[in-house]
C-alpha cells in the first residue's frame, strides 16, 4: 500500500477538541488573586474566543501538571473525573505560576480547507507548499499536536517572577501582572525547545469585565520578545504555536505536528 493510500485510510482519534478550526486550551482560574492559604481553583478549558468547554483532571491525558512558585514545584494531585481540574492550597505567598502539559493528541483532516484555514490563521502558509512538495495527499492525512498552558496567579502579595520550566515549547511572562507597571504594556518571550522564536505571530485573546472578547495578533522580535497592551480589570490569554513537519514513520502516522503554548493572567483593577 501507498504512503497517501495508507495515510487517507486512518481513522481519526481527537482529543481536546479538533485544532483544525484552531481551538485554544487554557487553565482557566476561579480567581486570578486569591488569599494567602485559599485555595487555587482552575479549569482546564478548549475552545474558540476565549470561551470552551471544561476537562477534567484526567492523568492519563497529560504529561505534566504542576504549581510553581519560585524554585518550589509541587504536583497538582487529584482524583481522576474531578472538576475543577486544579483545587489544591497555595504553596505560600507570592506568583504561583500553574503548568500543564497534554499528552500528543492525533487529528486527521478530512477537509483540505480546514488545514488552509489553520495554517493561514497560525501564520504558516508556508506548510502548504511544503505540504505539496513533501507529495502529501490533500485530505486524510495526520497531525500530532499538544498543548503547553501555563498560568500566573497572585497569592497573597503576588511578589515573584514567571520563569523558564522547560516546556517543549512555551511563553514567559517578563513582568508581574499584580505588580509591575504595565502602562507600556505586558512583555512575553516566546522559547522552543529552549531557544527563543524570533519573528512568529503571537495571538492575544482579551476579556473585558463585562465578558466581550478582542482578538489581536503581533510579532516577536529578534529576541522572541513581544509587548502586548493591557487594560486593567481585564484578563488574557496568549498564544503561539509552533507547526513542524514529522516524517510518518511512528505508529501513528503524522505528518505534521503543532505544539501550542499558551499563558493566562489578570490585570489588577
């Protein structure tokens, strides 16, 4: 059998959503600033707009979930079926940076326009001629992806900083939403595999009080550092994603593989 008959007969399995329509995941917290001692309370959440639907803690759908704060990780603990995902006590005073890691989740696209439609909104038009000259077929074929979330929550004072946690890829916030100056706007850096991303599309998703959502793209630099306006009262989610081709020689087939990171938090009234 062909790669491309082989590739067209695979059955698709999806988790988290199909990311053909470019779905986002993200932690969702109950509270982006809670009392030293309370609990923190998040939802793991998949959809468009920042709005979707809400998992479980389910361990065998990821690879990492984790609380940070400052050099301290502690594994976020539960039973499998709970809702919210994230209930645990805050380790102390200070940034709490939440981490989850998914595990490699399969999608097969039976419409070349969903494919178009991803990679042009993601930025990488490119894959399509890649696609074409790799002698790929236009439908049936697969994509791996997964997802790296990460969450800044304020404990009690909110002092600390965000840091590097070697995520495959990931997004770090270069300043303190709770209590740095961000009249000039919110810095990221955006890493892969340890290195920053110079000149990829970040996507900013932006939530008024009153729950009306802005969407807005930028570019990192040379440096794979963008500065994202930000209101206070408001929280975001912000994105990127990293797409790779992968020769299909695993059991699962796929030819291309997305990774996502993504970063929420809260701007202090």
């Amino acid at each position: 059998m062909g790669l491309k008959a082989l590739i067209a007969g695979l059955v698709v399995t999806v988790g988290f959503g199909g990311i053909a329509t470019a779905h986002e995941f993200w932690i969702d917290p109950h509270g982006y600033q809670v009392a030293e001692g309370d609990p923190i309370v998040a939802d793991l959440r998949v959809g468009q707009d920042f709005q979707g639907s809400v998992y479980a803690y389910i361990p065998a759908n990821f690879t990492r979930f984790e609380l940070v704060q400052g050099d301290a990780v502690a594994p976020v603990e539960g039973r499998a079926g709970d809702r919210p995902a994230l209930n645990m006590a805050a380790p102390g005073d200070g940034l709490a940076v939440v981490v989850h890691v998914t595990k490699d989740y399969l999608l097969t696209y039976s419409e070349r326009e969903k494919f178009v439609n991803f990679v042009t909104h993601k930025d990488f038009a490119w894959a399509l001629d890649q696609h074409a000259a790799r002698g790929l077929p236009e439908v049936g074929f697969r994509e791996r992806y997964s997802r790296h979330a990460k969450a800044l929550i304020d404990v009690g004072t909110g002092a600390g900083q965000d840091r590097v946690v070697g995520l495959e890829t990931e997004i770090l916030a270069l300043a303190n939403p709770y209590t740095d100056d961000l009249s000039a706007g919110f810095p990221v850096q955006v890493f892969y595999q340890g290195q920053v991303r110079a000149d990829v599309q970040v996507e900013v998703f932006d939530k008024a009080p009153n729950g009306d959502v802005t969407i807005s793209q930028y570019r990192t630099d040379a440096d794979g550092k963008a500065l994202v306006p930000v209101m206070a009262g408001h929280s975001y989610l912000v994105d990127s994603v990293v797409m790779r081709p992968v020769d299909p020689m695993g059991d699962d087939l796929a030819v291309w593989e997305s990774l996502w990171a993504s970063v929420t938090f809260a701007v202090p009234q």
